[in-house]
C-alpha cells in the first residue's frame, strides 16, 4: 500500500526560479499571439470593408455612368450593302442633287396645284417644308378671297406640270439652295378648261433634319427640307401653243 504513497518534497530555490522564469516566458508567448491574432483580426476587418466600400462605388459608379449610344444601321434594299447610320445633323451632306431637286418640285407642285379633294393634304405639306416667315403669307392666301378654294370651289383645280430648274442652283454659305424655276398651269373651272399659263418663280430651301417637328409633319417631311423664301411672279403669262 505504502509503494503507491509518494511524498512530496520541496523544490531548491534554485528549481523554482527556474520554474518561475519558464511559466513567465509562456505566459509573454500566449499574450503576443493573442494580441498577434487581434490585430490581424481588425486589419482582416479593414480590409473588408474597404473592399466592400469599393464594390458598392463601383457599383454606383457603373449604375450611373452614361452609356454609349446604340449604333444604329442602315440597308441598302437594292445592293445589300450596310453600315452605321449618319447621324441626322450630317445627313444634308449626303443629300444628291437629284434629292435637293426633288424636294424642290415637290415644294412646288403642291403649293401650286388644286384639288379640293386634297387641298388639306397639300396645305399641310407646305406647312411642314415651309419656315414661318414664308408659311404665314401663303397661310393668308389661301384663306383669301383671292385663293383657288374661293375661285375653284369643289368643281375645278389646277395642275401643274413640265416644272424645270432654270440653270443649276446656286449655294449660299449657310446652305441655302437658290432655284429659279418655271412650271405650266393648267386651271380647269367647272366644266370649262382654262387656257394653259407659263409661271416663273424662285424659290430658297435649307434642310434641318434634326429639327424638332411635329409627329405629323416629321412624317410629311423626311429629310427636313426647309423652304425660306418663294415668290413666283404673277401675274403668269399665256402658254403660247404654236
């Protein structure tokens, strides 16, 4: 029974000195890995939401940056070519002699021609190619005792043809296309055709195709032609037949 009694027996000073100098290094070790740990903790912490911080900017900064506009394309329907649309301020340089004169005789046909069945029709298309100060007066006119509503009625009208360009245009600094122009009358009152007449008039045209218009009127003028002067001198002489 004794064997398994084991009796204590105290340590040298010596010992316990040694002792106590072995506990205090292990303590020292336990308490700089622990502050070792905190610090890696609060910079692990930083960085965190540093990173965080920078995710949400980008994020905002992504959300609110402007993106770029859509390139839009065109088709040719005759050759299948295509490519990226000019953009409408540029358009006008593209614009072929043919199309600026084309709008021309369209300008003219329908300020000068009559048919009661269209005259709303036409009135509008000189409205949506016509500058304020020329639509205005021939606004008046129309409206006038003068006008061909009031000398036609619903029996009669006036159609025009063999309208030609006098020379080519001429070609301002501020785009403006200058066209002397001839065209015949052909009036048919009732049931009774009026001799035929030879008019001679100018006429100036810009174009805006960016120009803000009216749904209806964007639809009557496409290439955003511009009319800003028309005068054709009256009174139109005879067309002479022989």
């Amino acid at each position: 029974m004794n064997d398994f009694i084991h009796h204590g027996t105290a340590l040298p000073p010596e010992a316990r000195q040694a002792q106590y100098k072995e506990n205090r290094t292990h303590f020292r070790l336990v308490e700089a890995l622990r502050k070792q740990q905190t610090r890696l903790g609060y910079l692990c912490g930083i960085t965190g939401l540093a990173a965080a911080g920078c995710m949400a900017f980008a994020s905002v900064y992504m959300a609110s940056r402007p993106s770029p506009p859509p390139i839009a394309y065109v088709i040719n329907q005759q050759t299948g070519e295509f490519g990226p649309a000019v953009p409408l301020s540029d358009a006008p340089r593209y614009y072929t002699s043919v199309m600026i004169e084309g709008e021309a005789r369209d300008y003219i046909d329908r300020r000068e021609s009559y048919f009661p069945q269209l005259d709303k029709v036409y009135w509008a298309k000189v409205r949506a190619m016509s500058d304020v100060a020329v639509f205005t007066p021939y606004d008046a006119f129309v409206n006038s005792r003068e006008s061909p509503k009031r000398e036609f009625g619903l029996t009669g009208s006036i159609t025009i043809d063999n309208v030609h360009m006098l020379g080519e245009p001429l070609r301002s600094e501020d785009n403006t296309y200058g066209y002397q122009f001839s065209f015949d009358r052909h009036p048919v009152k009732g049931s009774s055709i009026l001799p035929v007449e030879t008019c001679k008039g100018s006429l100036g045209l810009q174009f805006h195709p960016d120009i803000k218009l009216f749904a209806e009127d964007a639809q009557l003028n496409r290439m955003g032609t511009e009319v800003v002067g028309y005068e054709v001198i009256k009174p139109c002489k005879l067309k002479d037949t022989h």
